[in-house]
C-alpha cells in the first residue's frame, strides 16, 4: 500500500506568486474573467484606463463597457500570442490551450490593485493638471496642486509599475507552466510576445474600441 502524496500548500506566496500550481484550466478561466470584469468595473468611476496589456492611465470619460472591454482585449491579445508561441515551441497537440488561456486571465489580477490604488485622494486631479501641462507645454498654466495630492499621486505611479512587473512574472509563469517550456527560446518568445501582444492591445483599443464611442 502506497501513500497518499502530500497536498500542495495553498500558501499566500503560492496564490500570490505562483496560482497556477493550484488553479489552472476551466476554473482559472472562470476566476479570471471574474476579476478582469470587475477590475474593469471599479476603474470606470476614476476614469483608469487600461489602454495596453502593460500600460495603465487615468484619462477620459467613457461607458462602462469600454472599461470592460479594455481587459478583456489586453488578455485575449497576449493570450493569442503566447498560444502562437507555444505552438511553435512545442507543436500542436503538446498543451492545453484553455489552461493558458485560462491562466492568462487569472495573471491579470494584480492591475486590479491598480484600479483601488487609484482611488487615494487626489490623482485625479494631479493627473488633470499634468494633462494640462502636456497640452500647453507651459508650467505657469499649470493647476496649483497640493502637496498631499502630489505624494498620492507618486505612491500610485511606484504601486502601478510595482503591478506591471509582478504582472509580467505571473504572465510568464502562465506560459512556462501551461506550455511546458524553459530555456533562452522560451524567454525570447515570451518578451517577443509581450510587446507584440501590447502593440496589438494598443492599437485595438485606441483604434478600433476609441471608434466605436459616441462624441459627446
């Protein structure tokens, strides 16, 4: 009689760093999807845009829907490439697709950090006021903003950059885990497909999802 091999610790650095050695495939789709429409619900009343599948702005007003969509398109765009990848890595047949679709969308979870982050007092207005400053180009034009609003808006820029890097490493996990690849290929595939994958976000979003706004 063998034993039984010991459960996986479901520790706070595992589901922090590492979810997907406990959650992959259907459920992991499941919760990611969740998250991605609730990241994107909670960043429509601040206005933050996640306009790229690395980048983050508070910026222009817009239906919710858009707020949505944005999530949705940044995860299916690296998702998409990264699936290409695998299959070039690893030839059809040799992964699951649905468990890197699937965590894929449960690595997007920490920018929903970045939607609360962006409610601290004040980053909406030291953002409209750098706004300001970019479209005049003249410092003297620029709202007078307080000095408790400037240290808000510094902390949100170190914890948005802070999520971005700990995005990518979950996002590469997800793909060296789902597709069962390592080494120097692996790597160049998975930075290649990265910045693919946020040149098509962005063009997706601000070409094609912009277009689709009513003017107001």
């Amino acid at each position: 009689m063998t034993d039984n091999p010991p459960p996986k610790k479901k520790s706070i650095g595992t589901w922090l760093w590492n979810p997907f050695t406990l959650l992959a495939g259907a459920p992991a789709l499941t919760a990611g999807v969740i998250i991605l429409l609730i990241t994107g619900a909670l960043a429509a009343p601040t206005r933050t845009h996640l306009d790229g599948v690395l980048d983050t702005h508070i910026g222009f007003d817009a239906p919710i829907w858009v707020f949505l969509s944005e999530g949705i398109i940044n995860w299916l765009c690296l998702a998409i490439v990264l699936w290409i990848a695998g299959l070039l890595l690893k030839g059809p047949g040799k992964f699951r697709a649905l468990d890197l679709f699937g965590t894929q969308a449960l690595a997007r979870w920490p920018f929903l950090l970045t939607t609360l982050v962006c409610y601290l007092p004040g980053i909406r207005e030291v953002t409209t006021a750098l706004n300001k400053l970019a479209v005049t180009g003249k410092i003297g034009q620029m709202p007078e903003v307080e000095s408790a609003h400037m240290i808000a808006f510094s902390i949100a820029t170190i914890g948005m950059i802070l999520v971005t890097i700990w995005f990518v490493a979950l996002a590469w996990k997800s793909f060296r885990i789902s597709c069962d690849v390592r080494g120097g290929k692996a790597i160049a595939a998975f930075v290649i497909g990265i910045l693919l994958a946020e040149a098509l976000s962005k063009f997706a979003i601000m070409k094609g999802l912009a277009s689709l706004i009513p003017e107001s």
